[in-house]
C-alpha cells in the first residue's frame, strides 16, 4: 500500500500566484486532514475532512480552501500565496476521529513563496 | 501559546547513551501520541497512551503517560544512530490531537 501520497514534493511560487497541492490515501480512511510545519511552531491543522463533500477549518484556515469531492483525495488550494505561506505542508488520514486513532501523514510538499 | 511544552528542544547524544524526553502540558488528555519524524518525510506513529501511569514499551523506547494524564516522556535506552530525528508529541483534550514542536535528537556514532 502506498498509504498517503502528497503531491507535488517541491514548489516554489511567486506572491500571489494559485495552486492546488494534492493528497491520496487508498486506505479507505473518512478522515483527512492538512497540517503546515514551521520552525518552533509545530505541526498546526489547517483544514480537515470528516467524510466525502465535507471540510471544516482548523486552527489556521485563513489563505487556504479545500475541497473533499473523492473519499480518497483531499485539495488544498492556494488562492493568493503570500511569503507567511512559506512551509512544509502534510497530510494525513486516518479511519476514525477517536482519540485511541493515529494519524498517517504524507512526506510533505515543502512551499516555498517568494 | 503552545498547548504542550516539549523538551529538551535539541539532544545531540553518543551512540549507547540513555535518554529521555518530556511532554508537559497544564491539560489534561484523553490521549497522548508519540511520533518520530525523519527529515523530509512525514511523521510516523510509535505509540497511543490513554491510561494515567499507563507504560508501554517498543523495543528500546520506553513510554510512559502521566497518572494525571497532562504529561509524558520518553525514554531510549542505548541509543543507535536509527534513532535520529524529531519527536513529536500529541495530545488529545477531546478527539482531536494537538502537535507539540517536537525534540530533535542526533545520535551521533
């Protein structure tokens, strides 16, 4: 199994361009989810998926949309990238939202915006 | 403001050193998740605690999850350069985890 799979590995955008990072997981998880890594930050949620046609805002939604159209596949979509937007981004699934539930990440798209 | 404190934040350790790391909140959780993070990929679950006092045990690494269920560490015996990266801690006041920024250890051989 490939688990989850982020792409693409490496972008580097100018301000105010678009783009769409993509995730796929074939573990027939409901639950997805986008985080962004930054140094001393931590991983922090974006936006997360609770089941196909669904999304929801996380700790730091602000600049970011997302949209959930396939059970396997989960859009992250930068309207305007800003340099704040500057990151290492991961996905992650996992099959029930408990808190006995682990996550599975990506290997992350790490964005640079310039 | 972080909702859990790990430290130490750098550990540069020799090879066969013992270890041990901390997760400190003043929340109490439903859970608690330890990650292990290798550069330029993504985290990878090692273990769930969700028993105050609970100890669960892999291999070399030794995880204990606090009796007031706000805390927990880390312990590696004999540390191997394979043991190289970022941990990461995570907590859960309901069903949804929260990340600490995690305690970046080298074992250098």
């Amino acid at each position: 199994n490939a688990g989850v799979t982020q792409t693409p590995k490496f972008r580097v955008l100018k301000t105010g361009q678009s783009m769409t990072l993509l995730c796929a997981q074939d573990m027939n998880h409901e639950y997805m989810y986008w985080y962004r890594q930054d140094p001393g930050m931590g991983l922090r949620l974006i936006h997360y998926s609770v089941g196909e046609g669904t999304t929801a805002k996380g700790e730091v939604p602000d600049g970011y949309n997302v949209s959930r159209l396939k059970k396997q596949n989960f859009l992250l979509g930068l309207e305007s990238a800003a340099p704040s937007q500057t990151s290492v981004y991961f996905c992650a699934s996992r099959a029930e939202e408990g808190f006995r539930y682990g996550y599975t990440f990506g290997s992350g798209t790490r964005l640079t915006v310039v | 403001t972080q909702l859990l404190e790990q430290s130490p934040q750098f550990l540069s350790i020799q090879e066969g050193e013992n270890l041990t790391v901390y997760c400190n909140s003043s929340s109490v959780f439903s859970s608690l998740q330890w990650y292990r993070q290798e550069p330029g990929e993504g985290p990878v679950l090692l273990v769930t605690v969700v028993t105050g006092g609970e100890v669960k045990k892999l291999k070399r690494l030794t995880f204990q999850f606090g009796d007031a269920r706000k805390d927990s560490s880390l312990h590696i015996t004999a540390a191997q350069p394979g043991d190289t990266g970022l941990y990461l801690c995570a907590g859960a006041p309901g069903n949804q985890f929260y990340f600490g920024t995690g305690t970046s250890l080298t074992v250098i051989p």
